[in-house]
C-alpha cells in the first residue's frame, strides 16, 4: 500500500499522479490512500512527503507522534518541503527545528528565494528527460552522499533537480521540484521501481 501524508500541502496532486500511474502498472495492483494516523502509517508500503511548509510539516508529524513509524517505511517519495523533511542536514533550519534525517543530502531551504520567485524549468536526466517542471519556493541540493544518485538535473546547470538513494530494505527519491503538478512520470517511475524491489 503507497500513502501520501496528508497533514499539509499538495497531497492531493500527488495522490492524483500516483492514481494515474498506477493505471499504466500491468499486473500489478496497489492501493494508493491518502494517511494522516499512526494506524495508517503502519499499513504502508511506501510513504510519499509531499511540497508544502516544511517547518508546518515536520511540527505536525511530531504532534501526532508519527515520527517513529514513519521511520519503519522501506520506500518514500519527497517534494520539495517533503524533500527537507528526510534530509539529514539542512542549511537555514532554526536551532529548534528538526528532520527525520533519512536522505543523505544537504539542502538549502528557499535556496531560489520566496513565492514570488517560483519558476518552471526544463530538467534532464533519467527521469523526466526535457520535461518542464515547477520550482515552488524550492530548496537547492547542495550535498549529496556516496549512496544517492543524481537523477535530473536543471537543464544546463550542475544544479540537481531529482535525487535516489538505495536503502537497507527498500528506496527514496527526493526532487527539489513539483513534478505532479504536470505529469505522472516521476510517480510511474517511483511505483515502477517499489513494485519489483
């Protein structure tokens, strides 16, 4: 089962890309729900982090002690805020502030300035091959660890756009960007992936 953690932010956008890619998956049946509860969380596959506020994210994810078992999911998709969320080191975060630290990135919160400053550019990699894609407020990858591979980048910048890396018992890919606001690619990609690990 993939749940999309709907305590705040684009959840419903991803649920609907996740919906939409499940329909092309052959053979392969998922339930895809939107999650809010420790119960539900203990029922999950596969955990998507969606773009929002990621200080709003993690505050509601500590209010309803769902820390821990969000830790014991084998595979996650982040966005954006989603993104900050599992990095393990973040630039701009106040001394309060805290990660679930999964991602071995560091990240640079609204590296690309405010709302306003939000722009589509075109990506190039793996995934999402010169695709546009929305940046919202996006953090910037500044770091990554010798177990993430870099999948998209900006087009014709070193700057990385969509990241994966191999855990234990299952993946995480992580994007900077907004892909579900315009395609299902990175959710068919990222269910393509779960279903034969």
């Amino acid at each position: 089962m993939v749940g999309v953690l709907a305590l705040q932010g684009n959840f419903a956008e991803h649920l609907e890309a996740l919906k939409s890619a499940a329909k092309k998956l052959e053979k392969i049946k998922l339930e895809i729900k939107l999650v809010r509860t420790k119960q539900e969380l203990k029922e999950l596959d596969a955990l998507v982090i969606p773009g929002g506020e990621s200080t709003t994210i993690y505050r509601l994810i500590k209010e309803n002690e769902l820390e821990q078992e969000i830790k014991k999911i084998k595979n996650f998709l982040v966005t954006c805020a989603g993104l900050i969320v599992l990095a393990k080191k973040v630039e701009g975060l106040e001394r309060w502030q805290k990660t679930l630290k999964l991602l071995d990135i560091e990240v640079k919160r609204n590296a690309y300035g405010t709302q306003l400053d939000s722009f589509y550019a075109k990506i190039e990699g793996e995934v999402l091959n010169n695709k546009e894609v929305a940046f919202i407020r996006a953090p910037k990858i500044i770091k990554i660890g010798p177990e993430v591979k870099v999948l998209a980048r900006i087009k014709n910048t070193s700057e990385i756009a969509i990241v994966e890396q191999k855990t234990k018992n299952g993946i995480i890919i992580g994007a900077t960007c907004h892909p579900e606001l315009d395609s299902d690619e990175l959710a068919f990609y990222f269910l393509k992936k779960i279903s034969y690990l």
